[in-house]
C-alpha cells in the first residue's frame, strides 16, 4: 500500500504542475482576451437554406 504511495504521489504532483503550466499559458496566450465574439457569432449566424430562402421569395 504505501509502496503505490511513492508512485501515485510524485504522478499527481507532476500531473498538477503541467494542468498549472497549460492554464498559466492559455492565460498569457490570449485565450481569454474575447470570450464575447464566439456567442455573438451563434447569434449572427445565416440558418437559412437555399430551399428556404425560394420558398419565401414566392
């Protein structure tokens, strides 16, 4: 038992530094900056189709 301790320890330690060193990144990278455009762009989008679009013209 204590044995998978020396293993599972260091593994989550390390697992826990990189989950850190990703968001430090994505933090800096500009992932965050406009969170905003992307449900505008939902929003914004053309859910027509071609077939609707003569329907409605008629």
């Amino acid at each position: 038992m204590l044995e998978s301790l020396f293993l599972l320890i260091p593994i989550s330690l390390l697992f826990v530094i990189l989950m850190g060193v990703a968001f430090w990144w994505a933090i800096f990278a500009g992932q965050f900056e406009n969170s905003q455009s992307a449900g505008e762009s939902i929003l914004n989008d053309d859910d027509s189709t071609h077939g609707d679009s003569e329907r409605t013209k008629k």
